[in-house]
C-alpha cells in the first residue's frame, strides 16, 4: 500500500512540473524547449502509471516499498521544485520587461512632447542619444549617436560652450541652466541650454530655443518701463493696492509725499507708513470702496513730509479685477487741495472785505460830509463868537469831537481801502532805519526789537507817514502777544517773489499786485491766533482787546490796498504771528502835486462852490465869507455852476469842486468849466478820497485835493498862492 502512495505522488509532482512547463511558454520566446520539457514530465508520468497497474495486476501483497520508491519520489519533488523556479523567474523578468517598456514608452512620449533638442552625452562628449524636433539641426539623430561632439556639424563656439557645460555639471553633480546666441541660416537665435546629471559620468542636455521668448520677454520690460515712466511723469501722487490693502506700487510723487521711498511702501500696509488716526480713516475707505466696486472720491487730510504738516487731499480711487479674485486691488490719484481751498477761502474772505470796505466806506462817506456841515458852521460861530467876545469853549470842544469822529470816519475809508495820501518814492530801509529806536519804544520792557535791512535802497511809491502807522501798529501788536513775557520782535526787509510765498501756510488777507518782490515782514513768537481769530482780525471792531478798539488792523488793510501791496498772515497758538507786506519796488519819483502856477493878476477874487448837499454848501460858503472874506457865488450842480459862471464869469478866480454829485462828478463839471474858461483853477473836495484823491485831481487839472471834513485852516492853506489878494 506504501508502494502505491509513493507511486501516486510521483505521478502528481510530475504531472504539476509538466504544468508548469507548459506556463512558460506564454511567457518566454523559447516556446520548443518549454513544450519538450513539459512533455518529458507528463512521459515520466505515464511510465509511473504503467507501473501502478503492473503492480495492481500481481496483487498489492505483493508491493513492496524499496529505495527506488523514494528516489522516485524525490526526483518528481525536485523536477516540480525547479520548474516552479524557473517559472517565478521568468514570470518576474516578464514583468520586469514590461515595466520597462512602459517606462521606455513614456520616456519616448515625454521626449516626444518637448519642444526641446534633447541629447546625452559621456565623460569624454560622446553621444549616447540624440532626440530633436526642429528642421535646424545640422544632423540627424542616427549620424549624431556615437560621435564626439568635435566630429558632429556643429558651430565651434557651441561645442566649446557644450564642453564647457559638461565639465561644470560633471564637476559640481548639479545641473545647470545657461543661454547662447547662434547664427543659424543668417538669422541670431537665442537657445537656453539646460543640464543635469543622468548616470555615472553621464549628463542629459536640453536645448531650447528662446528667441520668441526673449523678444517678448523685452517687449514686456519696454512696455513696463515705459508704464514706470508714464507713472512717475504724472505730477499727482499715483497708487495701487491689493484686497489685502498692502501697496503693490506707486509713483515717485506718492513716494515724495509720504517722505519713503518706495521699496518702503510696496508690500506695506497703511497702518505701517501713517499715523493711526489717518490709517483707520484710509482703512475704513478702502473697505467701503471694495464692498461697493466702482469708483470713490472724497477729500480728507494727509501728511506731507516735505511740508511737515497735514495738508487737505482729494482722493479718486477705482477698483480692477472682480472684488471676489484674490488679484483684485485698488488704484487711487490724490491731489492736494489746500493751496485751492486756501485760494477759496482767501477769495471768500476778499470778497467780504470788498462788501464791508463799501459798506464803510459809503458810510464814511455821508458822515464826512455831516462832519463838514457841522464843522464848518461851529467855525463860523467860533469866528462870529471871536468878534463879539463871545466865549467860545462849548464851541471848541465840540470842534474836537466832530475832528475825533472825522479820524473815525477816516479809519473807516483806511480800512476801506478809499484813502489816498500824497505818494511819492519813498526808500522803505531808510524809513525803518530811522524810525528803529520809535518802533523799539512801542514794545514793553521784556520784549527786544530786532531789525534786518538790505544794504542798497528798497523804494516803493508810497506815503511815508501811513507806512509808519501801519508799521508802529503791527509792531506794538506783536510786543502785546508776549502779555508779561519776555520775546522778540523782528522786522526784515528784503526781496522775496510772491510765488515764493504761494506756498506757506496761512492766507492772503489782500492779493499781492503782479511784480511785487520787496517783502516786509514783522514776525513774533508769542500766543498767536486760532483760525477764527485769523478769520476775523481784519473785521472793523472786531478785537480780542478791551472795548473801544478794533479799527487798527482794518486801517492797516486799507493802507495796503491803497498802496497796491499784498498782505499774508501767518499764525498758529502758541507758534506767533508772521505778517508780511509784499510791494512793487519803484525806480522814480512821480510828481503828486497839482499845479502850482499862480493865479493871474486879473482874475477875479470870488469863489465858484459847487456841492449838491445844501448843509455842507451853506457851512463852507459862510467859512469863506466870514473867514476869508471873499465872495462866494454857490452851485447844487453842474448847470447852476455853468449859469454863475456865465453871469459872473470875471468876478469869479478860484472853483472849489465836490467831487460826487448825482448827476455829473466834479470832475466833469470842471471839464465844462474849464472849456469855457481853460484858465480857471479849481480844487477837488471830497469824504470820499480812494476813488475821487489826488490822483484823480492831478489828472483832471485841478490844483489839489482837499479831503472832508476841513476847517478854516485846511481850506485857507489849499487856497493860498491861487487867489489874488482881498
């Protein structure tokens, strides 16, 4: 029974190895010695089975197991064994094969797809391979591989650089990228070599041609330039942020502005370049820009470092890309506004001083003449009084209160602009410099006088007298900044253009004339004033003094219009007043006298008046009557005076003209009168001295100008040397 277990597994072991065999042949290209194999096992099975059924012929008691019995069966376990080796490794080679094959498969569709010459060569530069896709290549793949590069057809200079490449990555085991320019068919391409090592003493070439590339390449650097430059060409500050609210760029006029330049304000936020303050309100902007999109335009303050203070800034900002993209961002122009809204508000305030001075002077005006109506009737009472024996005092001081309301009427025209004194070239430094140790006297003890003249003339045309009010009233404003204090106060006189002071802080309280560069300036460093306070301190009786003042600062301004100057303030709390005057020099002297020729010895000694208000008409004759003891022949108006003249004519030697009338000005009528007689002299009476002045006399031939009110002794001394003796 042993017999037949051994035997049958004899038969199974061969019969799995012939199996096995025949597997292989799927596998393997040696199909004829797998089938041999295979049916050298299934014989050896067979002869097994024959001798199975001899033994079952004879009867199992007579099977006996003897050593060939397991020799047998050994040699069928082992036959199996090795056909189950040579299986595995065949089936794992197969595998193997496969596997490369793919590898190879996309190794050769990677090459396939690059655009790329593609080779490899060994330590020495000989071709291991050669793949490429372009029509310039002085050879074919299968007549480069094997050759050196010396012997392949190619330009000298690229094998020295291919050379040169291989060492360098051989060397260094690292790849590396670099470019050439050849000359191909007549034309310079630019080719990108790339590195890298592939196996022992091996290194992959990729060769790309980047001529395309690189010419569009510095197309976009020409395009982006030429964007630099148009960006900084724009005289407003330009930026551009993302989402983020981080600066992707600007100009160097927002660079300017801000005081960085602009590698510190790129990839920065605002909370790191401003203040706090600023930041939240440009912060909350930018936010509210980005939900709604569009565009935004708003005014609000900034700093600027080149000025050191907060200036006023328009922003106008637009969003690009959609609001949901990361790339999305911002653009904004800014503009700085506060020179314009400075020009505003100075032209507001211009405007206001224009309607308050002819308001004033309109009322300065028609008081002058009741001050003259009233003046010249108490001077005739004074002069009847004095005949009589009568005492005069009650007429005497109340000639000192109409002389006080008529410096009142007259700071109202100052401060109008309507006064006009007698002008002539005046030398401003000298003026100063002799006027230094009065001007010093105004300041209380504590405070110094510091005075800075040019050495040469600075001449204006101007009225020396009026100057130094002005100047004695500005200085003692300055020295009463300091209260109990002690300080200094500096006058300087030197030439400085108007534009040069266009861009200071504070305003023009009056613009200056075209040309004007002689400056004059009156500085403190007291408590100075607020903005409403500057606002104001050219409004007649406004002060921050004690009651009773308020017409010094207005006189001033009307002063400086008078004399075609310009005016600019400057001040802040507690960092002083600067105010400066700003003149047209002047090169001459311009005559401001009327004709000085005498009367003639014929002419009569009467007087022709001609005033259309019939109070200060009837006051003024009798002035000239009892005062003078002329004769006085009266007009309301043009006409009355061309009927006195024609009835009266040789009686009559002097005119004395009021200047506004309602229909004719005085200055017409005395053209009519002199048509008629061309030797007549008149004199020029008004309240009303900025339009109808000595200028306005001189030119339309009159001997002077007489301002109202005047009394006895003003109008006797403008009369005298035109009138033959009574």
């Amino acid at each position: 029974m042993a017999s037949l277990l051994f035997a049958l597994l004899s038969i199974g072991l061969q019969l799995a190895a012939a199996y096995l065999a025949l597997r292989l042949i799927r596998i393997s290209e040696r199909q004829f010695g797998w089938i041999a194999l295979s049916a050298g096992f299934t014989l050896m099975a067979i002869r097994r089975v024959v001798e199975i059924v001899a033994l079952l012929d004879r009867g199992l008691e007579h099977a006996q197991l003897s050593t060939g019995e397991f020799i047998g069966v050994g040699n069928a376990a082992l036959l199996f064994l090795g056909a189950l080796g040579i299986k595995t490794f065949f089936e794992k080679a197969h595998r193997d094969a496969e596997a490369l094959a793919e590898s190879e498969a996309r190794s050769r569709a990677m090459l396939g797809a690059l655009p790329d010459i593609c080779f490899c060569l060994d330590a020495v530069g000989t071709v291991l391979f050669f793949d490429s896709k372009e029509h310039s290549t002085s050879f074919e793949a299968e007549r480069a591989v094997g050759k050196r590069l010396e012997e392949a057809e190619l330009p000298p200079e690229l094998v020295v650089f291919l050379r040169r490449m291989l060492l360098d990555t051989l060397r260094d085991r690292l790849g590396i990228v670099r470019e050439i320019v050849l000359s191909l068919d007549g034309e310079l391409r630019v080719r990108e070599v790339r590195t890298n090592p592939s196996g022992p003493g091996e290194v992959l070439f990729l060769v790309r041609d980047i001529t395309d590339r690189k010419a569009l390449e510095e197309r976009l650097q020409d395009q982006l330039a030429f964007g630099e430059a148009l960006l900084n060409a724009i005289p407003l500050p330009v930026f551009y942020k993302g989402r983020s609210g981080r600066y992707l760029g600007c100009n160097l006029a927002f660079a300017d502005f801000v005081g960085r330049i602009p590698s510190e304000i790129i990839g920065h936020t605002v909370e790191e370049i401003f203040r706090a303050d600023l930041a939240e309100r440009y912060r909350s902007a930018d936010e509210d820009l980005f939900q709604r999109g569009g565009s935004q335009v708003y005014e609000t303050r900034m700093w600027r470092a080149d000025m050191k203070e907060d200036r006023e800034v328009r922003f106008i900002k637009a969003t690009f890309g959609s609001v949901e993209q990361e790339q999305s961002g911002l653009v904004g122009v800014m503009e700085d506004v506060t020179e314009r809204k400075r020009s505003e508000e100075t032209l507001r305030y211009a405007q206001k001083m224009e309607s308050l001075g002819v308001m004033a002077g309109g009322i300065a005006h028609d008081f002058n003449n009741l001050f003259q109506a009233i003046q010249g009737n108490l001077e005739v009472a004074q002069l009847l009084g004095a005949q009589e024996g009568v005492p005069s005092q009650a007429i005497d001081r109340a000639l000192v209160s109409v002389a006080k309301a008529a410096q009142l009427a007259k700071r109202m025209l100052e401060y109008a602009g309507r006064v006009e004194g007698s002008m002539e070239c005046v030398d401003l430094a000298q003026v100063l410099r002799e006027r230094e140790p009065r001007f010093a006297a105004l300041l209380p003890g504590k405070v110094q006088l510091r005075v800075e003249l040019p050495a040469r003339p600075a001449e204006i045309l101007g009225n020396t007298q009026e100057l130094i009010q002005i100047i004695s009233g500005l200085v003692a404003n300055a020295g009463e900044s300091y209260g109990d204090n002690s300080g200094q106060v500096a006058i300087t006189l030197g030439e400085r253009s108007q534009e040069s002071l266009q861009a200071l802080e504070g305003f023009w309280a009056e613009p200056a004339p075209e040309g004007a560069s002689l400056c004059l300036e009156i500085r403190d460093t007291g408590c100075g004033m607020s903005l409403s306070e500057q606002n104001r301190m050219f409004d007649p009786f406004y002060t921050t003094k004690e009651t009773g003042r308020g017409l010094g600062l207005p006189s001033t301004l009307g002063i400086v219009r008078a004399h075609r100057a310009g005016l600019q303030v400057l001040s802040a709390p507690g960092r002083g007043t600067t105010l400066r005057i700003l003149f047209k020099q002047h090169d001459g002297v311009r005559a401001t006298k009327g004709s000085s020729a005498k009367a003639d010895t014929k002419t009569g000694d009467a007087i022709l008046l001609v005033d259309d208000e019939q109070v200060v008409r009837e006051g003024v004759a009798e002035l000239i009557r009892r005062g003078l003891g002329r004769e006085v022949f009266e007009a309301q108006n043009g006409d009355e005076a061309m009927d006195h003249l024609a009835r009266n004519g040789a009686r009559i030697g002097f005119v004395l003209m009021d200047a506004s009338m309602p229909r004719e000005t005085g200055m017409e009528v005395f053209e009519r009168i002199r048509k008629v007689r061309p030797d007549l002299q008149g004199l020029l009476c008004s309240g009303y001295s900025g339009t109808f002045g000595q200028e306005a006399a001189t030119k339309h031939g009159f001997v002077g100008f007489l301002p109202k009110p005047f009394g006895f002794k003003e109008l006797k001394k403008a009369l005298e040397g035109h009138l033959p003796p009574v």
